[in-house]
C-alpha cells in the first residue's frame, strides 16, 4: 500500500481512512469473468489473490451432462452463491465508502490545522530600520556606547554596496559630515576614497571641442570637502563596525523588507498584548515583523527597546507613527510631513555611465578623429539594481557646489586644464555643454570627480518632465540624440549598445519637493523591560502615557553611558525619513550625520533614559529641518538651467549677496551656498541671517530709490527757470 502524504504526516497523526482509501484502490473488482474451455461463466469471490491463483475446483460448478435433479440443484447453488456475493459486494461497496468519506472529511481538517505558533520576538536594544549612511552612523555611535550590546540593522538590499547602476550618488561630505566621521574614526578612510577640495575648478568641454578650466568663487577656500561614490561612503562607515560585528554587539541582516510595525497604544492592556502568539505578552511595547528573503522568505520579529527610522522618504517606521497616533491620543497630523515647494522639485535625472577618464574630440579634429575608448565600463545590464525608486534622497543625482558651477553658461577662453586636452580626469569636475537648442533639447553632462583612475564616471542628466530625453525608449534613438547633442564626443566609444538599451529604458528618478517632520519621536509605556533585557534600575519612573509623552518625560536619567533602560521604550526617526528636498545644496547626507549625532548627544545628556532623550533630540533638530527645508526652497532651485529668466535673476542675486558681504560682512551675510559650508552654523541661525540680509538689501534698496528720487527732484528744481 502507498504510504501517507508528508503533508498529512507533518501536520496529524495518519488517519486509517486514508489508509483504507489506499487499499480500496488497489483491490481487485470485486467480481470477474472469464471464459472456461467449455464456454461457461466463472465466477470468483472477493479474495486477495488475482484469479488465476484461485484453484478452480473452489469457484467453479460442474456444467458436465448430468441427471436433471443434479443439473437443478446446481443451479440452484448457483443461484444462492451469486446472490450471497452480491450482497456482500454491496456491504462491502458501503463500507468502503463510508470509510473513504470518512477519509475525505479528516483531509480539511488536518489542512485547517493552525501552523506551529512562532518563536516570540527577538529581544535587541536597538533595531535600526535602513542600512544607509544614517543607519549605519546610528550603529556606530550605539555600539561605543555602554547599554547598547545587542543592535540589529534591517537592509532591504542585498548587500549594502549594491546600488542602482543609473542613481549612482556622489556625496559631498562637509564639517557636519565629519563631525561624525571623526566621532566613529573613519575620517581617514573617508578622504582616502575621495577627492579633497578647497577651491571649486571646474572643466568645461565646450561642442566645438575647446577645454577650458574655469574657477569659482561659490566655494570658501579655507574649508576643504571630501567627494566620494555612495558605495565608498558605506564601506568606510561599514568597515568602522567590523570589531563590534565580530564581538556579536552589532548585527546586519540583508534582504530583509518590514512587513509590519506594532507600536503598543496607551492602555495596558494593549501593551500586554503587542507581542502577539508568542509567548512573550506583556514585554513588548514595539514588536517588528521582517521577512527573510535570502531565507526563503522566512518571518522574523523583533522586539527592540529602540526603533530607529532611517529608512529615507517612504519610511516604513514613520508611516507606523502615522497610524499608530490615533490611538495614542494625539492628532493624526502628528507625523505626517509639511510639504512646501521649489523650482526644482519634480525635475527628472538619469545617470549615464561613461569609461574612465572618458575621451572627447578636441578642437582641430571635432569632425575627423575618433579617440580611443579608454576603457570597457561594466554594463548596466550586469549591474544589480535596487528596487525601483522614483523619487531621489536628498544627495542623488549631482551636489550643490559642482552643480551650481556646472549652471554657468559655458564662454570661451582660459587655461587647458591636465590630462592633454582630449581626456577627462577622473579626478576632475567637468560639464560637457551640448549644443545650442530650445529648452526641451537642450543638454549638458555634469561629472563628480572619482578618486579611484580606474573607475567609471557617471554623467548626470537632469531635465524638466516634457524634455526630449525622456521620450527615448530605445537604445539607437539614445545614442543619435546623444551623438547629435554632443558632437565633441564620440558616443560609440563611449556607449556600448547594451548600455544605450539600458539606458533607454530606465526610468530614472525625480527631485522630491522639500519636506520636513515636525514631529519625529515617540515614547512607549513599558511594563517590564523588553524581553531578555531586565527590569528597569530600582526608582526608574516608567514614561508617561499621556499624549505628552511624545515631547516630553519626566523621566530621571539612570546611570550608565546609553543603555539603561528608564523603564520605556521609543522610535526616532533619521536623515531622509525626517527631512527630504532636492539635492541643490548638497546637504542631505550631512544633515542626515547631524541627526544622528544630535540623537547621541541626546542620550548621552539623558544617561541613556528614553522617556528623556527622545523628546530632548527631537527639540533640538526639529527647527533644524524645519530650517534647512526651507532654505532648499530658494538656497540654490534654478541650477539646472530649466527657467533661462529666473536662473539669471537668481545669479544676479547670488552675486549682489557675495558683493555686499564683501563690503560689510558684518551687516550682509554671505550667499547661501558659502554660508551652508560653515558646520559651526546651525541650519536656523543661517535662515535667520538670510532673511535678515533680504531685509536689509530691500532697505538699502529703499534708501537708494529715495536718494535717487530727491536727486531727480533737484535736478528737475534746478532745471526750472523760476530757480
């Protein structure tokens, strides 16, 4: 007989009417016929053996020529031997449906069968949601602190390194950058896989071929920047874990996507109940579901005494705020983001892939020579791409300083800059100027200088919506347009026509609007501390479970350097999920270091008590997003040449600004570019300078008009033949 399915053994005990249904199906009819020599039926009875090895003489019935009493009584035999087994074929037959009924009727239950309940939540006391910069500067600051031994990171990619071939970031890293850097230790690592800059020089290869180098004065020469790829960045901060990871204090899990967020509501009951079929009811205010899929898509759950948010604008962690704030007793508005506006927002970019040191056609053989490709750059088809986005993190496509310098409009003239004129230098800034045509053709390549010789660049395109660009969906239409756009390059050596595909068909992305959180912290009621992690210290108040709680604690701090419990737990989200906005001035990667390093200096001021330190950090930043959101709405929007009218304005302003702070710095503040690099200036006291600066040009601008118009008087009055 065949034996159980797997699936009824894993889930009951086997059941004998599947058995039975088994053997129902390999017993043999319960009658047969077959022709004896003389032409008479046979029949068999029921039996386990097939008829042929049923010996005749117990089956059969003497058909000879007999006297006609015995051939009546035979048949008479006959009758009643048939009639017997007819009628035990049918007690038999409503048996063994009976029984096969039965058989069916036990399979949806043992389907119906709840799965093994799963293993309660993971105890951690940190779960850091997005490997990104702001996340794995979270998990550096944590593991130097004591308290905070078991710190997990949740990346949706496969592997931190992994980017997107056609987003491929250059970051800007400034003082608010390396105050973190220098904090972890990883400053070295960071300019040793970048370019270091004082000045702002910037190549220009113009359509007819020329080379120019021209300089700026849009940068403060006594603060020197670090440029480096996104992946460079990650690496040195990721290389900054590596005791920790190998003492087992910190944790990253790639391919891992949240499903789902449970933050407890204000009643106790809740409470006991966040952390659901688990065993560990009562001990979990925050419990995170995750799944797996490097493990077949395997759940995992989490139950953390810290949640950080630092997975960027479609925040997972903060759209469970969202919904978690009603129930909390506060306003559903709470932690949704104000949205304001800005002349680069919705502006799409794609990042094209160039070889190394990319040639161009110089000057006197634009129509006759073809360079040499430099080097074969890796297909984008080869790449491994995240998931798709379409909206940019605030340091995509290309950073402030390059990008304002690549908006001047390109002039002839000044000095051939390294590399011989028909290459371009990794390590070199350079806009490549199509030629001359309406705004909706109209081209030019921006490239962010590489350390690394060897390594591919990456030309950024960024265009308005109803530009040409994003009409080619084919590989040969890219290349033509490109080729035509671009007669100083040789795009075949540049492109393979893989590439081109690639490139045609990706989507891109867009600049997000500026936006910024006013709210961006919660503190939960913990009846016991989390799982696994002890009670709170003796005198420890528990938070409040007011709608208050959220701003403020009264929480005493407890000893220890940031781990000590409080008797709560919290979220707090970073970086892009805080404050997100075009990349114009290049600070979405510094503030983002500024927030966790506001986030540790709160918990240090706080001796590790959440119910303190969440509401402490989010007084502290929330003016500083709200400030430097707004400072992305005029700072630097109309770079990217998509308003030819409003670009000059906004030049002729940023150069007024820069005139009188020249004169009077004292009264005038600098433009806003210059006054962003200085880390010593927080993001509101620069808005405040700003304004302050407007104020004061419209004054002297009223006082300027006035002086003018008593000159005119006088002049008029002198003028007249009554004076």
């Amino acid at each position: 007989m065949p034996p159980c399915s797997g699936r009824h053994a894993t889930a009951i005990a086997p059941e004998p009417g599947s058995l039975r249904r088994s053997h129902v199906a390999a017993t043999v009819p319960l009658r047969q016929r077959r022709t004896t020599p003389d032409s008479q039926p046979v029949c068999f009875l029921p039996t386990s053996k097939p008829p042929s090895a049923v010996p005749s003489a117990r089956n059969t019935i003497p058909v000879a020529a007999a006297a006609a009493a015995t051939r009546t009584a035979a048949a008479t035999t006959t009758i009643t031997t048939a009639a017997a087994a007819a009628a035990a074929a049918r007690r038999a037959s409503k048996n063994n449906r009976t029984r096969t009924a039965a058989a069916q009727a036990v399979e949806p239950m043992a389907e119906a069968s709840p799965p093994p309940s799963p293993p309660p939540p993971e105890p951690c006391d940190a779960l850091i949601v997005g490997a990104g910069p702001a996340g794995l500067a979270t998990a550096l600051l944590l593991s130097r602190r004591e308290g905070w031994s078991r710190i997990v990171l949740l990346e949706k990619r496969i592997s931190i390194d992994v980017e997107d071939a056609d987003k491929s970031y250059v970051y800007m890293i400034d003082g608010r950058g390396f105050s973190l850097t220098d904090a972890v230790g990883v400053t070295a690592a960071v300019e040793a896989a970048g370019v270091s800059t004082a000045a702002l020089s910037i190549a220009q290869v113009l359509p007819d071929g020329s080379f120019t180098e021209r300089r700026f004065g849009m940068k403060d020469a006594t603060r020197s920047n670090v440029w480096l790829p996104r992946r460079a960045f990650l690496t040195a901060l990721y290389d900054g874990l590596a005791e920790a990871e190998q003492n087992g204090r910190v944790r990253l899990l790639n391919n891992v996507q949240v499903t789902h967020i449970h933050l407890a509501k204000r009643s106790g009951s809740e409470t006991a109940g966040a952390a659901t079929a688990g065993g560990a009811a009562g001990t979990a205010p925050i419990v995170v579901h995750a799944r797996d899929a490097a493990a077949g898509g395997v759940e995992l759950r989490f139950a953390p005494r810290l949640l950080v948010g630092a997975d960027g604008l479609q925040s997972e962690v903060r759209r469970a705020l969202e919904e978690w704030a009603p129930g909390a007793g506060l306003v559903p508005e709470r932690y949704r983001p104000v949205v304001l506006d800005s002349p680069a927002a919705g502006l799409r970019y794609k990042v094209l892939r160039l070889p190394p040191n990319p040639p161009f056609r110089r000057k006197d053989t634009t129509t006759t020579e073809q360079p040499q490709r430099q080097a074969q750059p890796q297909p984008q088809s080869q790449q491994q791409p995240q998931a798709q986005e379409t909206t940019q993190s605030s340091d995509a496509a290309v950073a402030g300083a390059a990008a304002m310098a690549l908006s001047a409009p390109p002039k002839d003239g000044g000095s051939a800059a390294g590399g011989g004129g028909s290459v371009i230098p990794n390590s070199q800034f350079a806009m490549i100027a199509g030629v001359k045509a309406p705004r909706t053709r109209s081209m030019r390549l921006g490239l962010l200088p590489y350390r690394d010789p060897a390594a591919p660049r990456t030309a950024n395109v960024i265009a308005p919506a109803d530009h040409v660009f994003w009409s080619l969906t084919r590989g040969p239409q890219l290349g033509a347009f490109l080729q035509e756009s671009f007669p100083q390059l040789h795009i075949p050596s540049l492109f393979t026509e893989q590439q081109l595909e690639a490139a045609a068909a990706s989507r891109g992305g867009a600049f997000p609007r500026p936006q910024y959180l006013r709210h961006f912290t919660a503190v939960l009621p913990s009846p016991t501390a989390a799982a696994g992690l002890g009670a709170a210290p003796a005198g420890a108040p528990a938070a409040a479970t007011t709608a208050s709680t959220a701003t403020a604690s009264t929480s005493t701090a407890t000893s220890g350097g940031g781990g000590g419990g409080g008797g709560c737990c919290g979220v707090a989200l970073v970086g892009d999920a805080v404050h997100c906005f075009p990349p114009d001035l290049g600070q979405g990667v510094n503030s983002a270091m500024a927030d966790v390093m506001g986030l540790a200096e709160a918990l240090d001021q706080a001796g590790g008590d959440l119910g303190t330190a969440l509401p402490l950090y989010e007084s502290r930043r929330a003016p500083e997003a709200a400030a430097l959101v707004e400072l992305m709405t005029f700072g630097a929007p109309y770079q990217y040449n998509q308003d030819t009218l409003r670009r000059t304005l906004w030049a002729l302003n940023v150069a007024l600004r820069a005139a009188l702070h020249k004169l009077a710095p004292w009264a005038f503040a600098p433009q806003t570019f210059v006054l962003v690099q200085k880390a010593e200036v927080s993001y509101a006291q620069m808005l405040q300078r700003v304004h302050a600066t407007t104020r004061r040009i419209w004054a002297l601008a009223g006082v300027l008009v006035a002086a003018l118009g008593a000159a005119v008087v006088k002049a008029a009055a002198g003028a007249s033949p009554l004076a």
